[in-house]
C-alpha cells in the first residue's frame, strides 16, 4: 500500500507572518498534512482564530508573538518552540512586506526595514533552526519569495533587493547544509489575490494585471500553500537550493505586448 502522499504527521513546522492570506494557506495545509504548526504572527488575534479554526477540524496548531526581528529574539522564539514540542523540522519564513518607496524617496528607515523582515530574518530563523534539525538529520527551512526577485516593479526596487538576496541565501544555505539532512528551498510568488487587502485586489487594478498574465488570472494563496507542502514533505528530499516560481506565466513573456498579441487580451 502506497503511504499518504506528503504526510507530516509527526511533524513541528513554525509559520511567521501566518495569520493571513499565504501564511494563513501554508498553516493550514500543513496542519492537514498531519503537522503541529506553530503559527507566528505579528496580530496574535488572527493566528488564535485560525487555530482555533483547525482545531475545530481536529487539526493542532499554536501561536507565538513575531513582533522582533533581532537574532536572540527569533533564536528564543525557536528554541522556545523546539523545547516545548521536542523536536522542529520545519521552518517557513513567510512574513514579508514592502514600504513602497520610489529609489529617490526610499530613506534608511523603510530599507532597514525591508531588509530586516525579508532577508535578515530569513538568516536568523535559519540559523537558529540548525542545530535543532541536525540532531533529527532531518529538516525543511522555506522561505516566501517574489518574482519580485528576478522583474522590476516602480517603487520596489529595494524589496527586490531583499527577495534576490533571499534567493542568493537559500542557494548559500543548502550548500551548506545539504550533508545534515536539511534541504533550504523557496516559493516565487507572483501576482496573488489578497481580497480586501491592498490595491491589486481592488476590482479595476485586478482586471488590469490580469491582462498581462497569461494564465488570464492572479493566483491565489492557495497555489503557494501547495508548493510549500511539497517542498516540506519527504517527497522533495532532493531538492534543495531552489525556488519554485508560482506567477500563472506572468515571467514567460518578454513584454506585456506579447500576451496581448497571443490572446488579444
């Protein structure tokens, strides 16, 4: 008998920024994989309420406060987590965000803070996650990146500094870590649909962007969570080192003028 595809029963995975939207998605597909997931999230009363949501699923998941982004802070926090549960096998930094800021306007405040929740944390989670996944010689460190990473949108140029540097890091890490049993893998997200959250989603920005995609529509948080369980599973045991790009194809074409040509879009 085939054993249940991407099963993690057993399993302690810990979310950042997973109240919501993506992270909310990758919590919950975990937790019904058969992890404990430790949700961390800045509004503890949106990681309460969709604990309490897959308790109710009889699933298990936790809250931890993510409201400082130093090293001891996140060494404590998971350090706290592996005590309390054992063991932790996986990490997904999914917490990221952006002060949009054209290059002339972006100032040290909204830098410093874009680097420190995207890439700086990324490092600390990893790093205090290292000797905890050793000593199982097993272990998944993820993180959610962006196409953002590799095409350039107005106003972003430093968040897709911190997403290649994220990249670069995930790449590094996996090297490094790929004798201890400890694979480093991301997920590209491209245009995701946040409803009532920020101005893609509204309905007049939505029909614009989805112009451009090939796909014809935004993806949604869901499509992230999937390939994220995968890459958390036992099935992507080698894989290490890379990230999957989930954007509907809008990083295929050369020019927007492409799709349009193609589908009169």
């Amino acid at each position: 008998m085939q054993p249940r595809p991407f099963n993690l029963d057993g399993r302690v995975a810990i979310v950042t920024g997973g109240g919501r939207g993506i992270g909310a998605a990758i919590v919950t597909r975990l937790a019904q994989a058969g992890a404990t997931v430790v949700i961390a999230n800045r509004t503890l009363d949106l990681a309460e309420a969709l604990a309490r949501e897959l308790a109710a699923d009889g699933r298990t998941a936790h809250c931890v406060p993510f409201d400082r982004l130093d090293r001891s802070s996140l060494r404590a926090m998971v350090d706290g987590v592996a005590v309390q549960h054992g063991r932790l096998d996986i990490v997904v930094h999914n917490a990221g965000g952006c002060p949009w800021a054209s290059l002339e306007e972006l100032d040290e405040a909204r830098l410093d803070d874009t680097l420190a929740l995207n890439l700086n944390a990324s490092i600390w989670l990893a790093q205090a996650a290292i000797p905890h996944m050793r000593a199982a010689s097993f272990g998944r460190i993820l993180v959610t990146s962006s196409v953002s990473a590799r095409v350039a949108m107005g106003g972003g140029a430093h968040y897709s500094a911190a997403k290649a540097g994220v990249n670069a890091f995930i790449r590094g890490a996996a090297f490094e870590l790929a004798r201890d049993g400890i694979t480093v893998n991301g997920v590209e997200a491209g245009f995701i649909e946040k409803p009532g959250r920020g101005t893609m989603s509204a309905p007049e920005n939505k029909a614009k962007l989805e112009r451009f995609i090939p796909m014809g529509h935004m993806g949604s948080a869901d499509d992230i969570a999937c390939a994220m369980l995968y890459l958390a599973s036992t099935e992507a045991k080698y894989v290490t080192g890379q990230t999957i790009v989930v954007d509907g194809g809008s990083t295929l074409p050369e020019t927007g003028f492409a799709v349009e040509r193609q589908w009169g879009a």
